[in-house]
C-alpha cells in the first residue's frame, strides 16, 4: 500500500506541476499578446477609431486642395462627395481605402537624437529638435487634415520617403515628433481631383432601368422593361435578346471619363465639342428619380508631333474623339429632344468610339431571335422525322430521378445526356436573319417548308404541345426553318442542324 501511496502522490505532484506549467505558458501568452496589442496600439499615428468615424477630408498638395465629405450612418453605409474644387460624387473606394489606411497607420520608428520615457506612453517627444527640412516637411509635401463625426481635425503632413527603405517620413501639425511610417501611404495621399472622382458617366444599376430609348442618325429604337425581361417598343413590338440587351446596358452603366474637358459647358463648348448635334442620343427611365437624357458626339481633335512621332515638324493631323454628357432632363421618350437643357453639366471625353458603336445597332440586332421560346423543363416528349425516320423519346420518373426512354422505333432505355443535350440545343438555337415575318402558304413552298426536310416536335407529359421545328431548304451553308407556334421563316446555320441526330443508335 506504501508503494501505492508514492505512486500516486508522485502522480499528483507531476499533475500539479504541469498544470502550473500549463498555466504558466497560457498567461505568458496572454501578457504577450496584450503587450503586442498594447504596442500596437501606442504606435498609432493617428486617434481614429475606425473609418466610419471619418466626416471630412481635406488634401492638399501641389495637385491642388481637395475637400471631400461623407454623408451617411455610424455604419460607414455612405457615398463620399467632392465638395471642392467642384461639386461632384467621388469615387468611393479609393476614398475608402485611403480612410482604412489611415486608421491602420502605424509608425515604425520615432525620428530623433533619441526618445524619452514618453514614447512608450505614446507621448513621443524626441530628446533633441528635429531639423523637419531633412524629411520634407519644411514645407510638407502633402497634407491632409482629417474631421470626425464629433468635429475633431487631426491634420497629417507628409514628406519626402527614405531613399534606404522607400518608408515616409509624416508628423501631426500638433505635434513636434517625426515617424517613419511605409511608404505605401504615399500612393493613397498623392491624388488629384481626377482620380478621386466618380468617373461614370451615369452612376446606376443596369437592373434598374425601366426602359432606354436611343437615336442615332434617322435610327431609333426603344426598349421597356417587362418583368424579369425587356421587349422592344419601338419601332415594332418584338420581344428583346435578353444578352443583347444586358451587355448594352452594362457598357452604358460602365462608361468611364478619359478626361472632363468642361464641369459646367457652355453654348459654345457644346457646339464645339459636336453636342449641339449629338451623333446619338440616349433617354433612361429609371426605378427612382426623373429620366436621365445622355449625348453623344464625335468631334475632330488634333494630334501634334509629340503626340504621334509620325507627323513631320509643323504638321498637324485630325483625329477623331468622342464626348459625352448628361444632360439632364427631359421625358425618356425624348431621346431625340434639344441639347440646349445641356448648358452647365460636364463634359467628359471617352477613351474611345466602343460605348457608340454598342449603341448604334439596328433594331434587328436587339431582337430575340429564337427559333422557338419554351422551357426545357417542360419538354417530357420528343418526336423526330426526317423522311421513314420516325425517332420518338420520353421522359420519365424514376422516385426523385427523371430518365430519358426511347420509345420508337423500339422502346428501350435512352442515353439521358444524349436527349438532355438535344433539348438545350433547340432551347439555344437562334436565327441569324428573319427571311419572312408572317409566313403564308406560298412562301412554305419557296422555302422547302411545305413538305420540310426534317421536324422536331417537343410535347409535356400530358401531350400538350410545346411547339414544332421544320427545317427546309439548303443553301450553301444555311437552311431555312420555321416554328409553330409561330409564323416567321429564318435562316440558321446549316452546322446546328446537322447536330441534330436522327440515328435510333445515337439515342440508345
């Protein structure tokens, strides 16, 4: 029982020790992370709590002087605006990240002779006077005096950058100490008004547009939102590309200025920049707010020697250049209405014709042209016929699985990817012209659609009709065809026919 008794107490007293070594390490640890935390803490250049506590920036360089304001709530839900130079929205991420830069700013190093007992309660007072014209801050270079929401200004000045490591040497214009902070402050501080600016041309969602009219030329075409679509109203009813139509209005809601040649045009700024005539314009219809009328032009600029190497001494060469504006109001069916209501908006010039020529299509360009619109969901039946060729395949229900069965020209299991794939590519067959919108007798004839060629019917489960293709006649690589319901005549490429498969061994 003795030895009993050793054995344990030995037991116990490693138990205890370990655990005093345990704990031991878990505070260690702890003191060291509130030390680095504390650390830190005191190296913070300046007393921002976080980027939402930000109101008012004020820049100022050899750029100019900037003032941007936030408006907004406590949770940094905002949008920043220029309020000088100009009135204008800025662009708020760069604003952002130069305000999370900011709050994360960090000194490295004290400048100095030496630092007393101060610097490490974050006093930071040097031991001797610091000559700042060594670190260009005699004057600074830049500067930026930062508001709170409770009206507090710190004002940050920075100077030149180490030519040892690429760090910046900043101080507060409150305080006497240098710090060496890095360098990549400096790309966040040395902006000007252009970079800081939203340079949309039109700041929206191109999910919130209701409708769009567009002139350019004798041209015109408008399209009206319908549910989760659009459809064009003008010149005809037609359904619209739903492709076509979000790749048009993502190029118009991501239009960005090159340059802004004019905040506040004049009548003879708009005729000289060709928008007294706009080559084409643009009437948005909103969710929110009154419609928006944007111009367009195309006005010659000139190209000297500097500016292209090719051009001889003394020689000048016209070249074209392409100008937007909004402006402004308007109802959005007046695309084609006066520019005079222009006269005080921007100007800005786009870096190329793109955004134009994305605009200017033909109305036949935005239209849907589907063979035949349905769900793929609901074809459970489908039927081919290409001369005694009779293929016919169903979809069935096997618990939650769903199989595909052929059922002639004998009955026996279907290759479900095979059937599924035949689906999609009727679902995802196009036109690439319309011959005949409302095709009559004569013209089934003309076309080899009376007795066609091949025909796919597609039917739901309970033999309701979906719709019929009939591909007739072949012209070098294209052949016609035609869907009912429905009464135009088209041309596909012949290449998306012949994917169509109208061996039973294909299916099997």
């Amino acid at each position: 029982m003795r030895l009993i008794h050793k054995r344990l107490a030995s037991l116990l007293t490693l138990t205890l020790v370990g655990g005093g070594a345990v704990a031991l390490a878990f505070w260690q640890t702890e003191h060291s992370e509130q030390k680095e935390k504390a650390a830190a803490e005191a190296a913070k250049v300046l007393q921002l709590s976080s980027p939402s506590a930000v109101r008012e920036l004020v820049l100022t360089s050899k750029k100019g002087t900037l003032t941007l304001a936030r408006a907004g709530d406590a949770e940094g839900k905002s949008a920043w605006t220029i309020t000088a130079p100009v009135q204008a929205a800025a662009e708020g991420d760069s604003v952002d990240a130069l305000v999370q830069q900011l709050v994360d700013l960090r000194r490295t190093a004290v400048v100095g002779a030496g630092a007393d007992k101060g610097e490490e309660s974050g006093k930071d007072r040097p031991t001797s006077p610091v000559d700042l014209a060594l670190y260009g801050l005699a004057p600074a270079r830049l500067s930026l005096a930062i508001t709170d929401a409770k009206g507090k200004t710190e004002t940050l000045l920075a100077g030149k950058k180490s030519a040892f490591d690429g760090s910046l040497y900043v101080k507060l214009a409150e305080a006497p100490s240098v710090y060496v902070v890095a360098g990549a402050l400096e790309y966040q501080l040395d902006k000007d008004l252009f970079q800081l600016r939203d340079k949309r041309l039109l700041a929206f969602d191109a999910e919130d547009v209701m409708s769009v009219h567009v002139q350019h030329g004798a041209v015109r075409y408008a399209l009206e939102r319908e549910g989760e679509r659009y459809r064009l109203i003008e010149p005809k009813v037609w359904p619209a590309d739903a492709v076509a139509v979000h790749a048009l209005l993502s190029a118009l809601a991501s239009a960005n200025a090159k340059a802004f040649v004019s905040e506040s045009a004049t009548p003879e700024q708009l005729k000289a920049f060709g928008l007294t005539k706009p080559a084409l314009q643009v009437a948005l219809a909103l969710k929110t707010g009154a419609p928006k009328r944007l111009l367009f032009a195309v006005a010659p600029g000139v190209a000297d020697k500097a500016s292209d190497p090719k051009i001889k001494a003394g020689e000048s060469k016209a070249e074209k250049k392409y100008y937007a504006m909004v402006a402004g109001g308007g109802t959005a069916a007046g695309a084609g209405s006066s520019a005079g209501a222009a006269a005080a908006a921007p100007i800005i010039e786009l870096a190329g014709n793109w955004l134009i020529e994305k605009l200017a299509v033909s109305p036949d360009d935005l239209r849907d042209k589907h063979v035949l619109s349905f769900t793929r969901e609901d074809v459970a039946k489908i039927t081919i016929k290409k001369g005694a060729t009779t293929i016919a395949l169903a979809r069935e229900k096997e618990g939650d699985n769903q199989t595909w069965k052929l059922t002639l020209p004998e009955a026996g299991k279907a290759q479900d990817a095979e059937a599924t794939s035949l689906v999609y590519r009727l679902w995802n067959m196009k036109a690439k012209r319309i011959v005949v919108e409302a095709a009559k007798a004569a013209d089934l004839q003309t076309h080899g659609l009376a007795t066609p060629e091949l025909t796919v019917e597609l039917a739901k489960s309970d033999n309701t009709l979906v719709g019929t293709y009939a591909f007739g006649a072949i012209v070098k690589d294209e052949q016609f065809v035609t869907a009912t319901p429905g009464s135009r005549i088209e041309v596909v490429d012949k290449s998306v026919v012949d994917e169509i498969a109208v061996d039973p061994a294909k299916y099997r």
